[in-house]
C-alpha cells in the first residue's frame, strides 16, 4: 500500500503525521537506533524520543539496549491492535458515562424548571420514577375516562386478569376501547398476546395486531394523551418516564395517528390465517 495513503489512515485513527512516519518505518521489523528512525522517516530528529519515549510507555515498541545507543522495535502489529481498541473501548464508555451522566442532570433541571411554570404549560406533565407509579397515574386516566380509550402498545407480556377487569368495567358503563398491539419477533411472546387478545375481544374490547413498530401512546376521551417515553429498557426503572399532554387538539392529532394505524394493522383472525 501507498505510504501516503497509509499515513492519513493512520492520522484519522488518532495518530499524529510525525507518529504516523515512525510507526511504518519500525514495522521494517530491525532493530533501529533513534537516528536511524529519523532518518529514514524524514522528520526532525528533536521529534523523535518524545515519539519513541510515547511508543515505549504504550507498549508498541520494545526499547533495546545495547553497549552504546538504545535501538528500537515494533511488537507485533496484532498486539498493538489489541492495545488500540482496549483504549478506545475504555475512552468510549468513558465518554458514555459522562454523557449519560451530564444529560441526567439537564433533565433535572427540566423537570425542576418545568415544574414552576404557570398556566398552560400545567397541562403537560413529565413523570418520572419507578414502573408502579407511572402505572398509577395511567390508571388515573382509565378510570377517569367515559367514552372511549384508545391504545398503541409496543411488545410486552401483558397482565390479562388486570387489563380485561378494567376494560369490561369500561365497557359495560358504556366506554368503547379500541387497542393495536405491536407483534414481535419472538413467536412465544406473540403467541401468548393473541391468547390475550382473544380474551379482550370476549370481554368487548375492539383489538388489532401490528406487524411494524408502533409508539406506546394512548388518548383519553379525545382530551388526554399518555405517552411512554421508556422504550429502552437498558433505562433503570427509576429513571424511565412518561408524558402525559391534557390538550384536545393534540389529542385529535394523536386520535388521527392511531386510526391511521387501526387501519394498516391486521384483525386477529386475519393474523392467524397469514400464519397458518
């Protein structure tokens, strides 16, 4: 390969050019004296210790000492290649932490500012915390709700004995509830929601399946949206969240959004025959 090419290869992997010249001039393999690697990598010979000195304290050169001078010589590449990427991988998740750690902060100061405004804003609510109150604040609007639910729900396992209760308590006072649930790649998993789905349907509740992606959002009488913002479930419990946005149009927009989807998405008898 072209040495020039392989010097900017080297340089946007961190290497500086002088770094770059004397790496490719000691993989010759031969021991060399810090002349000698000056000279053939045609660079200043003040540069050279402080480069070779930094080589030595990575571990991709051995430093040789002989009677008179100390030569020079690469270690394996293969080795070096391992020392690289240990480095990048420590720098990485480094970085990461420190990401995840400053935009943590920022959203405590969101939510610490979102809090002490006044008016509208009021009716856009970010919650935070552990999987049972966030549950609980949706329950709020479940059992508030007098009309009509409507939900896109993305993979889970769902709580049937809970989920129908509430629903048929909905309906038999007169509610309508239509949900999409999100099918997955797990044919277990998809198994046991359509069992579920089954028992909803019996119980009176309007069910479709999903085979594309869907947001976790639900709309509350055409009023309120609740939408779950943990979608990552790397995210501990106590740091997941959800928004919920007590606005009609908004809700209308949302209401627009899950028909668009009722529409696209299958009846279960229809996904059961596409599978047999």
């Amino acid at each position: 390969m072209n040495k020039e090419i392989l010097i900017e290869r080297l340089k946007t992997l961190g290497f500086k050019e002088y770094e770059s010249k004397v790496l490719i001039v000691l993989l010759g393999g031969t021991p060399m004296s810090a002349s000698e690697i000056a000279k053939e990598a045609k660079i200043i010979r003040n540069s050279i210790y402080d480069i070779l000195k930094s080589f030595v304290e990575k571990g991709y050169c051995n430093e040789i000492e002989t009677n008179t001078i100390l030569n020079y010589q690469i270690i394996d590449p293969a080795i070096i290649l391992d020392k690289i990427t240990s480095d990048y991988k420590k720098n990485f998740n480094n970085k990461l932490l420190s990401l995840n750690e400053t935009f943590g902060e920022l959203q405590q100061i969101y939510k610490s500012e979102s809090s002490r405004s006044d008016g509208p804003d009021k009716n856009i609510q970010l919650i935070r915390g552990f999987n049972k109150h966030r549950v609980a604040r949706y329950m709020e609007l479940v059992n508030s709700s007098v009309k009509e639910i409507l939900g896109m729900y993305s993979p889970r396992r769902v709580v049937v004995e809970e989920l129908s209760r509430d629903a048929q308590r909905f309906i038999k006072d007169g509610g309508v509830i239509r949900s999409i649930y999100q099918l997955s790649d797990d044919s277990a998993l998809n198994a046991e929601l359509v069992e579920a789905c089954e028992l909803f349907q019996k119980g009176g509740e309007q069910v479709r399946l999903a085979p594309f992606k869907l947001p976790n959002i639900s709309v509350f009488d055409s009023e309120n949206v609740f939408i779950n913002l943990s979608a990552d479930k790397n995210v501990p419990k106590h740091k997941q969240a959800d928004l919920i946005i007590k606005n009609s149009d908004y809700a209308g927009h949302m209401k627009d959004l899950f028909n668009t989807y009722w529409e696209r998405s299958l009846k279960i008898e229809d996904y059961k025959k596409e599978k047999n």
